[in-house]
C-alpha cells in the first residue's frame, strides 16, 4: 500500500507544480515575443511554396495547356517565383537568432529548476503504480533516482512522475492555454536530456530549390480529358 501522506506532499504537489510552471513558462514565452520582419518574410515563404505543393497535388485537374503555364509561372528560367534570388538567412538574422535564444532560456531554465527540486526534496520516493503489466525496458524510465532491481516496474518515482506529469497533461494544458500555446514538450525534453539537437531555422533558398526540382519532375496527365466521353459511355 502507498502512504496517503506521500501521496498528498508528494504526489499532488509536484502535478500542481508542473501546471504552474507550465501556465507561466508559456506566457513568459508570449511576453518575451517580438514581432519581426523576418515572420512575415518567412510566412510568404510559406505561403508560396504551399502554392506550388498545390499545383503539384491537384495539377492533374488542369487541362496540360493551363497547368503547363502555371508550372513556368514557378519554375520559368530568368522569372519564376521559385528561382528570384534570396539574400541572407534566418540563422543570420540577429532577430531570429535572439528569438531562437529565448526559446531555449524559457523552455530549458524551468525544466532544469523543476528537475533539480524534485530529485532534492523528493529522491527516492515512490508515488504511484500504473494499473497495467511492463516490460523492464520501462524500468529505467519509469524509476529514476530508485535504484531497486527487485521493485515491480509498475511502482513510478517522483522524477519519473514529474516527467509523466510534462508529457501527459497536453490535453488539460491544450484547455487552459489553447493549442497555439502550447509547446512541443518532446522536443524540450530532448533538449534537456541530450537527446536530439535544436531544430534549424528556415532556409529559403533550399526550400525553394526542392520545390521547384519536385515541380519540374511531374508529369502531368489530366483526369479530366474526355470526361464527357467515358461518363455517357458509363451510364449508356
């Protein structure tokens, strides 16, 4: 049996803990952002490209003729939209590098804080036990900070728990912030853990170059070409 104490200085606060620092490291990130040139430079960028995912995806809809013209209107030698000349690079704006750098502060520095008082006040402790079987390739995550070979791998810790609590609580954080708040928490933790490096910025000019490589190479075939045809031809 679980002590009830544990369950209610242990347990409870470190979930109450969790949504806190959570609600605030999200509207530190909303006070903290800037609005920039370089968003909207990037949201045309999107835009465009989206423009020619489309053409790509439904140009069999088009007649050749039309969908032809189209395709040089992107990908045309000397005045496609895909070929203009692109200066610079969002990882050399110093805006984007300074956003990019408060992303890291208010996601990495709550997350270490959070992880060093838990396993100070709370090392060793066992708080819950999950109502199902597990492998013990689960051990090592579901008990950090306990290192007991013999206890079921069902029993969680209190850093496990806390880890639980970050992961499993998007949907009540989806509620209470909106899913535009909310952070991608798997990859805050596998910047934490070491396990992954942070994502790049945007590169235009290779996003262009990909999407024009993957324009050029279709090869287009209406679905519309003698419609009239093969529906009569149908139903005669």
């Amino acid at each position: 049996m679980l002590d009830a104490k544990i369950r209610n200085w242990v347990l409870i606060p470190i979930l109450l803990v969790s949504i806190l620092v959570q609600i605030s490291r999200t509207w530190v990130q909303v006070l903290m952002k800037t609005d920039s040139a370089t968003d909207a430079d990037k949201l045309a960028h999107m835009q465009l490209l989206g423009r020619s995912a489309r053409l790509r995806t439904n140009g069999n809809l088009l007649v050749t003729s039309v969908f032809q013209s189209r395709r040089d209107y992107f990908t045309k030698k000397g005045g496609g939209l895909l070929r203009k000349k692109l200066e610079g690079s969002p990882m050399q704006d110093p805006n984007s590098m300074m956003e990019m750098m408060k992303g890291n502060i208010t996601m990495m520095v709550p997350n270490i804080v959070m992880m060093g008082w838990v396993s100070y006040f709370f090392n060793g402790f066992v708080l819950v036990k999950v109502p199902f079987m597990l492998t013990e390739g689960f051990k090592e995550m579901l008990q950090r900070g306990v290192e007991l070979t013999t206890l079921d791998v069902s029993y969680v810790s209190s850093l496990s728990w806390y880890f639980l609590a970050v992961f499993g609580l998007r949907g009540l954080f989806g509620l209470i912030l909106g899913d535009n708040q909310l952070p991608d928490e798997a990859r805050l933790m596998q910047q934490q853990m070491g396990m992954g490096a942070n994502p790049m910025a945007f590169d235009a000019k290779k996003a262009y170059k990909a999407e024009r490589t993957a324009l050029d190479y279709v090869e287009h075939k209406c679905s519309l070409e003698n419609a009239e045809a093969n529906f009569l031809r149908k139903y005669k």
